[in-house]
C-alpha cells in the first residue's frame, strides 16, 4: 500500500474523532422557556455552569419565557441544526402538552427536536397564605369543599405541571378551585405572600426561596415520599392515596443536529451527572439529580410523561385562551 493511499485511510479513520474533538468551538445558548427566579431557571443555571467547566466554552442560560414554554420552543425549531442552540426540554414543550391545549404552534414536539439527556427532576410543595383557615391538607381540601368557587392558587401557565397537579387533584376530589396563571413566577410569589392568591403548588427549588416567611405554610408536597429538608411537611398521597406529581428537565436540540455534537454534550452532561458536587448543587436547591442517561433514555422519560398527563388534559377538555 502507498504512503498516500494509507494516509487518506487514517484520516478517514481519524475524522469522526476529530470532528467529536472540535465541538464546540464558540459559546452555546441554552433556551430556558420560563423567566428568572422560577424552578426551570434556578436547575437550568445550575446545569449551565456544570457544562461550562466541562465544554470548554460558556454556556449561556437566555431566558424566554412566553406560552408555556412555546416562545423558546419555537426559537429553537428555527435554529440552525449545530448544536450552538439547546433548550431545557420540559413537559410542556417537549413531551406534547402544550400541542394538546394550543391551537397553533410554530413547532411539533415530535419532529422538530433532539433529545440530550435528563439532568433533574422536581417534586413540587404546596404554599397555602395563612388567610385560609385550614391547619392542614385534608382541612384545606374540606374548607374548599365547604366554599365552592372561592379558593384561588397560582401557577406558571395553562398546562404547567402545577396547573396539571391542582386540575389532577380537583377532578379526583370534585373541588371547584380557581386557576390563576402567571407569566411571570416573580409576580405569582408576590401575589402569593400578600394574600391575592391563596395557594400556590410549585417547584422545590423555587420555594426554597420563600421557605420561612411568615405570611404562608406549606401544607403537602408531591413527591412519593416526605421530603427530608421539608420536616413535618406530608405528601398528598397520605391524603389521596397514589397520587403523586413531578417534572423532568433536561437537554434538547434542534432535530437534525450532527451526532458528534450531540454525543459531545450528553458526555459531559454524564460527567457533571456523575461529580458529587453537582449533585450537591442540585440538592441545594432542592431537585433530585438523574443518573446518567442516554439521548434514547430521555426520549423514553419524555414519552413517559405524555403518556401520563395527556389523557388528564383530554378528559378536562383543557385549552390554553
């Protein structure tokens, strides 16, 4: 064999590698489909920071919130299919939930998107303001029960999975509560402490941020088992047995998107996945770090999801005005 002939052979051999190797060159924007100081925000920067020290290159968390999620969806289906330009992949846009509820979409959850990896998922608490007379949950659920109509509680939007969660319990329990939706999270807190909304089931991260304030108390999270930084606080399912409710978050990009960048990002997603310290991290906040994962393991937990909670949106005919 030539010394030419062998040496465009070895280049051939060499070039996946190389091309793996090379990812990425320049900053990576990473879409986050709610705004600031919300659950998705707070795991998202700590995600970003993670496959920062990891890439080489910043990460740069670009918050756009709007639709549920749809505004940052959308951004994404019309990126450029390089790998420069990811979402943090939630329910809402990524496991088909907003395509039930909205009429119109500038993207198709099943067509337009690659998936990465899961990097956590998170229970959610429910925050009670102390102008409502109920001492504990099964109280809550019988002052509701006595006031029809008049219980309002606050969420990130039509279809956010504490929407999801408090529709899931009033049609378990036939209570007539009133949905309140937020854009922003900021604003929902505000109400929520100073009594324009009563209640508010949302993520642990974010409540987090308000855990002792005098105005509010939390009655029950949903998680399948007590939470230890949440002492003396029940599950719902003490109360209404099997029932249960979470959110996944991770790592979308634009279908289309070579595989070596792909498999360069889940790589050091796994990495960060597997470092104590962002398990600490993502503790702190109070989110439950996932094992590492394959791009195909998190299409299953995506589907998994619809599965889940499409039938609850069909049945309650929910529509996104």
């Amino acid at each position: 064999m030539s010394a030419t002939r062998r040496a465009v052979l070895l280049a051939g051999l060499a070039a996946p590698g190389l091309a793996h190797a090379a990812f990425p060159e320049r900053s990576i924007r990473l879409l986050v489909p709610f705004g600031g100081g919300g659950q998705t925000d707070i795991v998202s920067r700590v995600t970003a920071e993670a496959l920062t020290q990891r890439l080489g290159q910043v990460v740069l968390a670009d918050n756009r919130p709007g639709g549920a999620g749809n505004l940052a969806a959308e951004t994404l289906a019309r990126a450029t299919p390089d790998g420069y330009t990811m979402m943090v992949a939630t329910m809402g846009t990524n496991s088909g939930v907003n395509a039930l509820m909205y009429r119109a979409l500038g993207y198709d959850w099943e067509r337009d998107f690659a998936p990465i990896g899961h990097f956590c998922s998170t229970s959610n608490v429910l925050l009670v303001h102390n102008s409502i007379p109920a001492a504990d949950f099964p109280g809550l659920i019988a002052w509701i029960r006595a006031n029809p109509g008049r219980f309002t509680y606050a969420s990130a939007g039509v279809g956010a999975i504490t929407h999801l969660i408090m529709e899931d319990l009033g049609a378990r329990l036939g209570l007539d509560m009133v949905h309140v939706p937020y854009r922003q999270s900021t604003q929902a807190m505000t109400d929520l402490l100073s009594g324009r909304v009563h209640a508010r089931c949302l993520g642990l991260p974010e409540a987090e941020t308000v855990r002792g304030q005098n105005s509010i108390r939390a009655l029950a999270v949903t998680s399948a088992t007590r939470r230890e930084n949440w002492p003396g606080v029940p599950t719902m399912g003490e109360t209404v047995p099997g029932f249960t409710g979470s959110s996944y978050f991770g790592l979308t990009t634009r279908a289309g998107t070579p595989p070596e960048a792909i498999a360069r990002i889940s790589e050091a997603l796994n990495d960060a996945l597997r470092d104590p310290r962002v398990q600490a991290a993502y503790a702190r906040v109070g989110a439950d770090p996932a094992p590492p994962n394959t791009p195909a393991d998190f299409l299953r937990t995506i589907r998994a999801a619809h599965d889940q909670w499409a039938p609850l949106i069909r049945r309650l005919n929910l529509v996104a005005e």
